[in-house]
C-alpha cells in the first residue's frame, strides 16, 4: 500500500526528580511507602501553608537543560494551573507556564542507516506532581477511588518537544536518548514502571505535501518504551481509518490500554482544558545567575554521545561496541576503569560484552554490584596475555572469580590451572594421541587437513585444557607429517 | 459588556461554584465593572517594562533537599471525610 499520509508526532515527558524531598515541601520522594505516610500541611494543600522551593530540584532542572542543548531562562516564575481531580489537594497544580526554566534545546538522534535528525526541544518546565489514586477492585474500594497523596508535590520535570517527529521509530529514538540522558545525569532513576519517566504522545496525520498540521490526539498513560510504539501506530491507522471513511480527528485525550493494544477516548475532561493559569502569588521569581549556570555546568558528566566518540575515536572500538558500553553510565565507567588498567580497550569490551554482561544478566545483578572488580578482570586478562592460562581455562577461572571474588592468580594456583608449556609434557600426550588414532592419523595425512582440529581437541582434553593450544597444534603438524 | 453571563456561568462551573440567577446577573455586572478597569490599565504604556509576578520585590527563596517530618498517616486523614486503611476515600473517578 502507498503511504499516503505523514505521521506527526511531539511528545511531552515528564521526568521525575530524583530529589530526597519534594519540590515545595521537606517531605520524603520515596517510593512504595505506605499511603499517606509523606505528607504535610504544603502538600496536603491545608489553608496557610507555604510552598518553598527546593534548590536542587532547580539545580538538576539546570542540568538537564544544559544536557539538552536549552537556554536556561535567567528569570522564570511559578504559575497555577487550575482543575479539579482528586489527587490534586489545592485544586490547582503548580507549574510554570509563561516563563519556563528552559527553552529551545534539541537532541540529535540516530536513524536506521546511520543518518540522523535534530529533534527540538521547544521548553522544559518545572512543576510539582499529583498524588496516586487507585481504583482497586478491593471490596473497601468498591464504587470509589483511593487517594495516596505521598507522590503530590514530587518535583517533575516536563521536557516538550517540537513535532518533529514522523515515525514511531524516531519517536522511540527520541525518548531513548532522553531517557539516557536523565538517568545519566542521575537526575532521574529511570523507572518507567514506577512512573519516573512518564511519556504522553500527541499524535496526528497529515496527506504528504500538506503544510498545516492534522487535528491531534493526546494519548496517556503509557509506561513502557514498547507500548508507546503501539499506542502510536494504532493511534495513526485510527486517524487514517478515519479519515479515509470521511469522518475527523477530534482533538482528545486518549489512554493506552496495553491489553487490547488500542487507545479509548478518555471521557468527562473536555472542560479541564482550560486552566486558567495565573502567577502562583506564594512563590516568588526564580532567578538563574550565569554563575550559577557555569557551576552546575562544570558538574556535568561526560554524555552518552561523546562517550561514544570517544570509544570509537580515541579506544579504537566498532560502533556496536561503543553504543553498548555508553548506553549505561556505570557500564561504561566500569569499562574506562578496565582500560585505565589494562590498556588494550579491545579485550576490555569483548571480556565486559561477553561474560560480564553474560553473567549480570543470568544472576540478574547490576554493574553496580558485580562480584568481579576492573582491578580483578585485569589480573584474568593478564594471565591470558603472558600465556599463564589459555583463553578457555580463563572462562573456568572468570567463572570462579564470579562466585568467590578471589583473584584470577589465587584460583589459577589453587586449582592448578596453569598452562603446560613444556614441551616435552606436550609432547608426550600428542605421541599417545597419535597412537590411539591410527584411521585419523591415515586420513590427515590422505589429505584431510581439516581433522588437526580432530587432534587438537583430544589432546585439550587429555591435558584437562591446560596446554596451551599454540604449541599443540605446533607440535602435532610436526609429528604427524614427520618434520 | 466586557464579559457575557454565559462566560460567568462557565467560570463558575469550572471552579466548581453553584450561584444562584440572582448571582450570576450581579457578578456578570460586577466583573464586567473590573473588566472595565482592567481596560483602562491597558490604556497605559508599559513598554520596555517587566510584567510584574510577584507583589513583593524579591526572588530566589529556597530550601534545602533536607527530609523533615511531617504527618502521621493519622493526623493526614484526621480531617478526612472518608476513608480506607491509610487512604482517602473518593467517589469512583472512572469508570
């Protein structure tokens, strides 16, 4: 079929602040505590309660700006935003609306193909975070809602991009470089399930060489990188279904049910678009000297994309390689340690992408607490470099090391594990080996070349893996052709 | 007139506020009076002036990232009209 239509996609995330308190109160962020445990008069929004505002969470507002290439406003203000829902205790939301804390960034993401594309930022804003209603099927909570008012006044941050978007591909490529960006900031924990990185989509289509935007639809709820993929391109085929049967996008609030894989009108919130905002009379202007910018500037660290660079540049690995080890901030810390010690970065990452993320991913651990320090894969790397074990027995020994912590030289001693590279021990096997396989030997020397792997093998396992394979093979073509 | 009795009556369903007839014509008559004010401030040239946000003149009030106490779940819900276990209790919101 002729795509007849261009997708046209801007999406707003809200990107939860990793702050111990909230954004406006002393109150504890933690997550999962028991309902209502986290409260006081600011957040439960009682009568004569101040909001004062939090320095960091304005601080990693900064940083993230900067992070994605934003002008930091030098003077924002708070605003309220007023509709009635009952997580919301004051009945207005506090945010900002006419000046933002940052405005006009972009972030580059990558196409398939290995072109890429500017996506803009058109602001990002701080505000403060309702509370969690659940609308469980417990009998206590038949035919009504519960109210935990320990995540109001969280502190967010909603980054809103440009509709620059045109598949869900780029929209997914966007949201993943932010994604990285924030948790790479430590700004954020990530957690898309516990709603700390939470995406709404506005969604629309176009014929293809149109200019004005189609009429848009705002989908919600959305918690995980796959199901936003799926809320959108249901959501274009239901616009162009649509369209096409003669009928018209209106402009709604629509949620994602990860169910049915299909996004349903949300009802009832028509009239809650108009908000009323005015200037939150209980805070006063925020006001960002440069000072204050160049400070939280020289605390950036280095960012995914130049990490990546760098791996490629400077270290010398494939783009594959780089994109794995810059994807985790701690991945690639723990790999930069390796290479500070052992200098050959090729090595590191075949050891890091091989078994270490092989191992972490079996035992379900993070890079945070692996068992193998850079300073112990060093000492395994060492032993296969120097010959003191063979690339194999130093999957045994990466192993052991795993599950003890000792070092690669106390298991190679305690076990025995050394590499015989004595030539005459070797030599005895393959003579024994030559001996027992007299069709073999016929064969190989009839022409078969490939059967030296046939020998080396039996004499590996004579050896228990111990000889080193170079010499093996060395000696049995010696033997075997007689010269 | 600056503002319709039916725009009054939709501000006052938005914040959630029941006026009687008599009401909603004195308010449209009332808030019609402010609009016309407001129009007469319009009047003025403020050009090369920062909007006002704040009454008073100051900025940057700010605290630290500290935890403090706050409530018990027991004194959040001392006021609380409804209640189940440590939450509060609302009329069902969706369906």
């Amino acid at each position: 079929m002729i795509q007849r239509y261009e997708t046209v996609i801007g999406l707003e995330v809200h990107v939860q602040l990793t702050t111990n308190t909230k954004i406006f109160c002393s109150c504890s962020t933690e997550f999962g505590q028991t309902p209502n445990s986290q409260t006081c008069p600011v957040c439960l929004g009682l009568p004569g309660a101040l909001p004062v505002l939090n320095r960091k969470a304005v601080e990693f507002a900064i940083k993230t700006g900067l992070a994605t290439n934003c002008r930091i406003a030098p003077r924002s203000i708070f605003a309220r935003k007023n509709y009635f829902y009952p997580d919301l205790p004051k009945g207005y939301q506090i945010s900002q609306f006419e000046l933002p804390v940052c405005e006009h960034g972009w972030l580059d993401i990558e196409l398939e193909g290995g072109d890429s594309k500017r996506i803009g930022i058109t602001r990002a804003h701080m505000e403060e975070d309702a509370g969690k209603l659940i609308h469980g099927d417990k009998p206590e909570a038949a035919g009504s809602s519960l109210v935990d008012l320990n995540r109001a006044c969280t502190p967010l941050l909603e980054i809103v991009s440009e509709p620059d978007m045109r598949s869900s591909e780029e929209a997914i490529a966007y949201l993943k470089k932010l994604h990285q960006i924030v948790v790479y900031l430590g700004v954020c924990d990530g957690n898309l399930e516990e709603g700390s990185f939470r995406c709404d989509a506005n969604v629309s289509v176009r014929p293809y060489g149109q200019e004005a935007f189609g009429t848009r639809a705002e989908l919600k709820n959305i918690n995980s990188f796959r199901f936003i993929k799926q809320a959108i391109e249901y959501e274009v085929e239901r616009q162009i279904d649509l369209i096409e049967g003669g009928g018209k996008v209106i402009q709604e609030t629509r949620l994602f049910d990860s169910n049915t894989g299909m996004t349903q009108s949300m009802r009832g919130k028509e009239e809650a678009h108009d908000y009323r905002y005015f200037p939150d009379p209980d805070l006063v202007p925020l006001v960002i000297s440069q000072e204050w910018i160049e400070q939280v500037r020289a605390t950036l660290p280095e960012l995914p994309d130049a990490k990546r660079a760098r791996f490629v540049e400077e270290l010398g690995l494939s783009a594959y390689d780089a994109e794995v080890l810059a994807a985790d901030r701690a991945l690639a810390d723990y790999f930069d340690a390796c290479v500070m010690l052992a200098k050959d970065a090729k090595t590191c990452a075949n050891w890091i992408m091989g078994d270490v993320l092989r191992k972490l991913k079996e035992t379900g651990e993070s890079i945070a607490d692996v068992p193998v320090s850079p300073q112990l894969l060093n000492g395994l790397m060492a032993r296969i470099a120097d010959n003191t074990i063979s690339g194999k027995i130093a999957k045994t020994v990466f192993e052991k090391m795993w599950q003890s912590g000792q070092t690669a030289d106390q298991i190679i001693n305690a076990e025995g594990l050394k590499q015989v590279t004595d030539t005459g021990e070797i030599e005895v096997l393959v003579d024994e080996v030559i001996a027992a396989n007299p069709d073999q030997v016929a064969e190989y020397l009839g022409g078969k070349d490939k059967l030296i792997g046939f020998f080396v093998g039996k004499v590996m396992q004579a050896s228990q893996g111990k000889a080193n394979p170079g010499m093996v093979n060395q000696l049995l073509k010696k033997k075997l052709t007689g010269n | 007139m600056k503002i319709t009795r039916a725009e009054v009556e939709h501000v006052s369903r938005l914040a959630r506020l029941a006026l009687s007839e008599a009401e909603l014509d004195s308010l449209t008559d009332e808030m019609d009076a402010i609009l016309d004010y407001v129009e007469q401030l319009k009047t003025l040239d403020t050009e090369g002036i920062v909007p006002t946000a704040h009454a008073v003149p100051m900025e940057n009030a700010f605290r630290p990232d500290e935890i403090r106490p706050g409530f018990t779940p027991e004194q959040a819900l001392s006021n609380a009209p409804d209640r189940a276990d440590s939450a509060f209790r609302v009329p069902r919101i969706i369906e």
